[in-house]
C-alpha cells in the first residue's frame, strides 16, 4: 500500500514566533489519522519545530539543501546539518528554486544522491509551465525532469522517494489542475515509472499533487486512484486549513 502523504510548504514565510505558534495550533488540532504529515518552515524554525514535534506524528521537513557535505558554499545547508536539527525529509526541485535560484535537473540529480546519501526522505517536486502546457507538451516536459533527475537511481532508493506533481500554472494562482488533469499527469508518471523500472517500483511511489490545494478541492483531488496526497503552499499556512486537507482522505 502507498503512504497517503500530506505535506505543507510554508516558503518564506512564519517567522521564529508565528512559526511557534502554528506548530502548537497543528498539535493541538491534529488528530491521528493514516496520513503521513509533513511540516516544511523555513531554516530558522526548523530546530524548534522538531523539538516540539519530536515525538508526534508530524514530520518535520526541510525546503532546500545544498549536495555537499560541508565547505566554502556561504549561506547554504548541508544533508548533515538538516538531520543535526532532526529533520530527515528535505523537498527538492521546487518551481519557485527551479524559477528563482536557476537549479536545473543535473545540479537536483546531485542534491537527491546528497539526500539519499544521508538516508533523508526526499520530496521531489517538478511541473510544466503554462506555456507548456497549452504546447500540449506537458507529459514529454515532466517524463525528463524525472528522467533527468531521478532515472540513475538504483531501485533500492526509491523507497526515500516521494514525487510531487506540481503544475507551475496551479501554483499560489488559485487555478488548480482538474482532479482529471491530476489523475492523468499521475497515471503518466506511474507507467513512465514502470517502464523504466517495474510496475511494483511504480505502484509503490506515493505521487502528490500540488497547486492551490485547498479544503474545498483537496477531498475530489485526492479521491483519484494515482493522487496520493498533496504539497500544500497557502493552505499550510493556517492550521485549521490544514487539518481539513489532511482530513479530506
Ligand atoms: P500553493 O503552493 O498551494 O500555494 O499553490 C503549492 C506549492 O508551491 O507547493
């Protein structure tokens, strides 16, 4: 069975005490459930909210990291470092870092062999563009950001993989994919996984979908058979909208 996985990308946003008091807002209204949940604050909160999350059922990610191990690479984060504050799960090639901060598929290939390296759970986000999409492009655009990044992987990693389809266009837009245009994408990315690997690699990957998740949308997005949760932006930004997301399974 896939893990059904809830994970919230707070960005740059929350700082040291608004990031306090929405870890014990989510504590105090989480109710266990199957779901796997996933906090992603910013650097400056991390150790904090695994402290205080440390023996719940709320994870504690990360947004970035860089692929080396330590040296002369000024403000940034190693794999080390991340699980030094208890964080074991780092989202990768988000739109916004692909966007704003130029990373491309090699140097994301090289930050999953970091993760995978330091057994860290990796989120790994990739998505078409809006442009791409209307080129009717999209499948062949996600087939080798996948490809790019992830295809050298033995079969073994996988299990430290989650993917997480975020369609550039849906993202922070309030346009969310159709719950068709979701299950379609997944159902791609699932049998792109098959035929690299194998339909058991490919069955047990959980897929997310990301863009505009919202309490009223999350329930029909995740009722599709590929969809297996959500990355949420906004959403995870106020606790009662993500225990409604989390509760929409
Ligand atoms: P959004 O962001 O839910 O605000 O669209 C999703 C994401 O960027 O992961």
């Amino acid at each position: 069975m896939r893990k059904q996985i809830v994970a919230g990308n707070w960005k740059m946003n929350k700082d040291y005490v608004d990031s306090e008091i929405l870890v014990s807002k989510l504590l105090e209204t989480h109710q266990h459930s199957d779901v796997d949940v996933i906090i992603a604050p910013p650097f400056t909160n991390l150790l904090a909210a695994s402290h205080t999350l440390k023996s719940t059922s709320i994870a504690v990610a990360a947004q970035n990291m860089h692929f080396a191990e330590s040296g002369a690479y000024t403000g940034e984060i190693s794999a080390e470092m991340l699980k030094s504050v208890g964080v074991h799960t780092v989202i990768l090639g988000h739109s916004e870092r692909r966007a704003y901060f130029n990373e491309t598929d090699e140097l994301l290939a090289k930050k999953v062999d970091a993760a995978l390296a330091n057994d860290m759970r990796v989120i790994f986000c990739f998505g078409e563009e809006l442009t791409e999409r209307k080129a009717g492009k999209e499948n062949e655009v996600v087939e080798s950001q996948i490809k790019n990044a992830l295809f050298h992987l033995s079969e073994t990693s996988w299990s430290q993989i989650v993917l997480a389809y975020e369609p550039v266009w849906a993202i922070g837009t309030g346009e969310t994919a159709t719950p068709e245009q979701a299950q379609d994408m997944h159902a791609f990315i699932r049998k792109t996984l098959e035929n690299q690997y194998s339909a058991t690699l490919a069955d047990s990957v959980s897929i997310l979908y990301g863009g505009s998740v919202k309490p009223a949308n999350a329930k029909e997005i995740f009722s599709k058979p590929d969809v297996d949760g959500g990355l949420i932006g906004g959403a995870a930004l106020d606790a009662e909208m993500f225990n409604a997301i989390i509760h929409s399974f």
